[in-house]
C-alpha cells in the first residue's frame, strides 16, 4: 500500500496492523469549499491527497493500491483547521470544554483494475462523538505548553496527554486518532487486500495448520 499522509499517527496505526505499506508525501492543498458538508469535504480531501500522489508510483501494481486520508474536527457546527498557534489552539480546547464535538475523516482507495492504465477508486468517511470534561483554563494553558496539540486536528492527541479530558466517545477511537481503522479494514476486505499476507504466519487453525487469506 502508499500511503499518501505524512502523520506519524496514521503511519503507527498501519505498522501495528502489520501492514505493508510505503509513505508517499501528497503535494495537495486542502481549501475548503464553501457550503460542502464536514463528511464531504474529508471525502473530497482524501481523494485529493490520494490522487496526488499517482504520477509518483505509476505504474500502480496491482498489489499495492494507494490510500488517502484526511481528518477533521467540527465544534458546534463549525469546522475546524489546525491550530497556527497557541492562541488558536487554547481556544480550541476552550470551547470543546464540557461540550461535545465531532470528528470526521474521509477514506479513498485508489487501485489497478479494469484495463492497462485504469483505475479504480473508493471514498468513505467515518464520524465519531467526542465529549471532553470542564477543563480548568489553567489546565488547557498547561497543555497547550507542551506542545502536544501542534499538527493536530482540533489541536489535540487523544492518544496522549489530551485522553485526560475525553468523558465520552460515540463511534470508532482510532477515527479521532486519524485513521478509521475499522473502516479501513472493510474497504480493503471488499478489495481483496485484507487480511495481511502477514499475518499467515502467526494465525493457525486448532489443528495448527497456517490460515492462508
């Protein structure tokens, strides 16, 4: 698989799978379009940031399709970037405090398929509630020094020191980690890629013959 996203969460997510996989930087830029919906918008980013990356391993094996990715965090109605700086991103945490929030993130496959040169494409998306405590300003001032929230959608890794302030979540953790894990799976059970040739090795049936996918 390519990947086409430069985050470190994203790529940890996929190494723990046990995923083949190669990072492949997009050159996209993600302007959001004005009246376009949270979930299209992560579709629509997604599908850029996949495409963006095609003239770079063509010829696409057939093996190896192209994943694009993209997150991002909906506050009271309103979609969010990432936070520029610190005052952006206190502000962020201010007003998640005792609220709840949304986090979406668009999916696409690229792959081979149909005739020489073709391919194929699938985009989806996921959506996940969050709902963070009453955080005491001194708190979020705290966290905002360590830096933590910097490249973040919505200015926070719940996979780090920001779990602290999540009371409730509603749909799938590893969305709002960056990477809708379970969706991810289907997508490429549907295409032929799951599970991993990796895994052979380890999974055996009870009579200890190897589960070949």
């Amino acid at each position: 698989m390519y990947l086409a996203s430069k985050s470190p969460q994203r790529k940890g997510l996929l190494e723990s799978l046990g995923l083949d996989f190669e990072v492949v930087l997009p050159d996209y830029s993600e302007e959001d379009l004005a009246g376009l919906l949270p979930a299209e918008l992560v579709e629509r980013h997604s599908r850029g940031k996949a495409y963006s990356i095609l003239s770079q391993v063509e010829p696409l094996p057939a093996d190896r399709p192209i994943l694009g990715v993209d997150t991002m965090v909906v506050i009271h109605g309103q979609i969010t970037g990432k936070a520029k700086n610190e005052e952006e991103a206190f502000d962020l945490i201010n007003r998640m405090s005792g609220k709840t929030h949304m986090v979406y993130s668009g999916l696409t496959l690229l792959w081979a398929g149909g005739g020489p040169g073709e391919r194929q494409e699938e985009t989806s998306h996921a959506v996940t509630e969050v709902r963070f405590c009453r955080i005491p300003e001194s708190e979020v001032e705290l966290y905002i020094q360590s830096g933590e929230w910097r490249g973040r959608a919505g200015a926070y890794a719940i996979q780090g020191r920001a779990s602290a302030f999540v009371e409730e979540i509603r749909g799938d953790y590893t969305n709002v980690v960056g990477l809708p894990v379970p969706l991810l799976a289907g997508m490429l059970r549907q295409k032929g890629y799951w599970p991993p040739p990796g895994w052979a090795a380890r999974i055996t049936r009870r009579g200890g013959s190897p589960i070949h996918p």
